[in-house]
C-alpha cells in the first residue's frame, strides 16, 4: 500500500471512483486542480497495483474562511473556530466499492490527520449521514474526534444550484444530513504560544 499526494495522473480514477460513492458531478476537475501544488488545499490517495483505492482532501482555512465556505450554520462554525488561526476542514474521503471495508479508509484518515497537524490548530470534519454506511463516524471516532452537531439538509441549497445528484436522494435536491466532528484536545491559540 502507498499513501501518497494526489497528483493530476490519479484524476480520471478519482472520479470514478467520486462517481459512484459522492454521485455523479459532485467532484470536478476544476474542483480537483485546486489541490495541486497548493499551501491551503491538500489532497492524498492510496494505491495497490497502481490503482488509485482512496482518496481524501483537506483544506487550510482562516474562521473567516470557514464561515463562507461551509453550506449552513455559518455563524456557529465561525463561533466554534474563531480562537484558531488555521482550520484543517476535512473535505472528501471516498474509498473505490471495491475495497470498502478492508482500513483503507481508516488509513486514509489516520495518516493525512497526522500530516496536517503541524499545519493547522484545529480539525474539523462534516460528515455524510447515511442510511447504509456510516463508517466515516466510526473513522473519526477512532482517530480522536468527537461529535459537535447535526445540521439537517445541508447539501440541499447546494445540490440544486450545482446540480449534482445523491447515492441516497437521487435527482437534486439532496435532503441528507450532516455530523461536525471536531478533534477533541485541541490547542486554544493561548495555550499553544
Ligand atoms: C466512508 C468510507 C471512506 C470508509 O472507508 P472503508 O475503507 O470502508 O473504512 P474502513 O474499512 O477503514 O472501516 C472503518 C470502520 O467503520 C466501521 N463500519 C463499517 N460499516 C459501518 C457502518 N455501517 N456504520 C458504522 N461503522 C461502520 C468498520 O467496522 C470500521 O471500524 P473498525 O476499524 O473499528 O472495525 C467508505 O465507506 C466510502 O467511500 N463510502 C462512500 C463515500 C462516503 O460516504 N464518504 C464519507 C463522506 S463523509
């Protein structure tokens, strides 16, 4: 197994793979070349036999940042962060159908999590609540995060105007829900100078 940055060469499987476990159109190229050679976005994929298996993205945000880029509950998001310098929002994690249930997606975020701590002073993760998986919790969970809120239909604003379809939802709008987790012990900027 590799754990490596993504590169523009793991585009075409990584939308495959988006495809079939995020719904069709909900990555994009322009959105996936914002992870190449950035400070602020980062991107990391695994590989057995020269197939791209997984891929998880992050990006570095200011509170400010955070606020306009998260779908719902701006103000509280804001509230939640404003004491750190730099948010590493936890993006996509997807793992090809293939190989789900075999780490790979604990691997995922296992080691991206341990790469971006040094970059960062607060991790933040929304996560897709699903009917019939929800692995990315039990993920979280076991790499130290905890369960802060339920916001409900968090995608559907967003899937109308972007017009992307959901695994669970079909045609937009998409009315799923989503679970912040938060890395729990994290430094208060005042603790950490
Ligand atoms: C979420 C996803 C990335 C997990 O990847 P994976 O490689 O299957 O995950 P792992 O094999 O590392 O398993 C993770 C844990 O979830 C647990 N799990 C499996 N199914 C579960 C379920 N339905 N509910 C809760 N936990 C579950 C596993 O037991 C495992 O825990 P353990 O290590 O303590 O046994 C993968 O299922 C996926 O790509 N799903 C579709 C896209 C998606 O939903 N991404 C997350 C969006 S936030």
């Amino acid at each position: 197994m590799e754990f490596i940055t993504f590169q523009s060469k793991h585009f075409e499987q990584v939308l495959t793979i988006a495809n079939s476990t995020l719904g069709a159109n909900y990555l994009t190229v322009p959105y996936l070349n914002k992870y190449l050679n950035s400070n602020t976005y980062f991107a990391f994929v695994i590989i057995e036999d020269d197939e791209v298996i997984g891929f998880t993205s992050l990006v570095i945000l200011t509170p400010k940042e955070l606020k306009k880029t998260v779908l719902k509950e701006k103000d509280w998001f804001y509230e939640l962060s404003k004491k750190y310098a730099r948010i590493a929002l936890r993006k996509q994690t997807i793992v090809h159908p293939n190989f789900i249930g075999k780490g790979y997606g604990s691997k995922l975020v296992e080691l991206s999590s341990k790469l971006i701590e040094s970059l960062c002073d607060f991790q933040l993760s929304t996560v897709w609540i699903k009917r019939s998986n929800n692995a990315m919790s039990t993920i979280l969970l076991k790499n130290g995060f905890e369960r802060t809120k339920t916001l409900h239909n968090y995608w559907k604003a967003d899937s109308l105007e972007n017009k992307y379809s959901c695994p669970e939802c079909g045609t937009p709008p998409c009315m799923c829900s989503t679970e912040v987790y938060r890395k729990k012990n994290a430094p208060a900027l005042t603790d950490a100078f």
